[in-house]
C-alpha cells in the first residue's frame, strides 16, 4: 500500500512539476504572458478568497443594521407606549381628584342643607312662641325672645362686635351686660356662624386630596 500511495504521489508531482515548467517556459517566452499570468491569479485570489469574504462581511454588516434599526423601532415603540400610560394615568388622577372633589363639595352643601332647615326651624319656634305671648322666655341656646327684641335695634349699636358691654345703653329690656339682637340678626349670625365652619371643614377636606397618582406597586 505504501508503494502504491509513493507511486501515485510521485506521478502526480512528476506531472505538476511538468506543469510548472511548461508554465514558465510559457511566461518567459513572452512579457505579456506574465501579466496574463499575474491577471489570472489575481482573479482567482479574487473569486475565491477576497470576494467571499466581502460577502461575508457585507452580509453581517447589513444583519447588523438591521438588528439596530429593529432596537430602535423598540425604543420608539417602547416610549410611545410608555407616553399612552401615563397620559392614561393623568387622565385616570384627574378624573379621581374632581370625583372626590366632588363628593366633598356635595357631602358638605348637603351638611350644610341639614344645618340651615335645623336652625330654621329653631327659630320659627321663637318666632311662634314671641306671637303666642311668651315675649320674656329664652331659647334654650340662650337668645332672648322677640318681647325683648322690640325696641333692641335702637339701644343697640350698628357695630355687633363690641368691644365692652357698657358700648350698649343699658335697658330693662336688653341688659347691660349683652350685645342684643333680634331673631332676625341671631338667625343670620348662627347661619353665618355654620357657613364659617362648614367653609373650613370643607377646606380642610380639600386639602387632603391627594393630587400626585398613586406609584404602582412593583
């Protein structure tokens, strides 16, 4: 076996070396024949080396791009998706702070509501009771009737935030000691006194709305 793979080796580098010589017999013969020579291993260094590389290269620059322009049409999508949450998010916030802006609002006019028929109805009982004849009786808050309301006005100063009780005329019918008003001017006073309180609560509840969105929970 041995003998047989010699002897075939040594034809074929019998005939390669017949080649070789042929071939630069052929170059040397003629100038023109070595640049043929030169062209023909260019083109084939080219077809079979160089232009599959290029190929190569070519074919991992261009999946390179492509592979860059799909992450970055991921970004874009990414923030345009993140852009539609929160503007849905804001829009959910600002939907939850006027509801519960809202609900307080109505909460306290119908608070309110319940203090005026109250108080309403309290002094349409003085009220009655002064008609009935019972001019000299107090509320049980503490206001004087309408007997002693009669001539209240004219003793009593325009300014109800008197500074001492002796700024009043002193009266058999209106003490020295209190500022006097009719029921008319107490209703209004208490009325307004509820309007104050229910102005602060409410503005105290306004106050406590959260207006930043709640973070999700991670």
């Amino acid at each position: 076996m041995w003998l047989a793979l010699k002897l075939l080796f040594s034809g074929i580098a019998e005939k390669l070396l017949k080649v070789f010589s042929a071939v630069g017999r052929w170059v040397l013969a003629d100038w023109r024949h070595a640049a043929i020579l030169a062209l023909a291993v260019f083109g084939a260094f080219h077809q079979f080396i160089l232009a599959p590389r290029m190929r190569a290269l070519i074919e991992e620059s261009g999946q390179l791009v492509t592979d860059t322009q799909l992450a970055h049409l991921g970004t874009i999508f990414n923030f345009i998706d993140a852009s539609a949450e929160a503007q849905r998010r804001a829009k959910a916030n600002a939907a939850r702070v006027k509801a519960e802006q809202e609900e307080i609002t109505d909460a306290t006019l119908a608070d309110l509501r319940s203090d005026h028929a109250a108080l309403r109805l309290r002094f349409d009982r003085l009220r009655a009771r002064a008609a009935a004849g019972d001019p000299g009786r107090a509320d049980a808050a503490g206001l004087p009737g309408t007997g002693d309301a009669a001539g209240r006005a004219a003793a009593a100063s325009g300014d109800q935030d008197l500074r001492a009780a002796g700024d009043v005329s002193p009266k058999a019918y209106c003490p020295s000691q209190f500022v006097c008003l009719t029921i008319e001017e107490a209703e209004q006073a208490s009325i307004d006194a509820h309007n104050h309180d229910r102005l602060i609560d409410w503005v105290e509840a306004q106050s406590a709305v959260r207006f930043t969105p709640k973070e999700p929970a991670e």
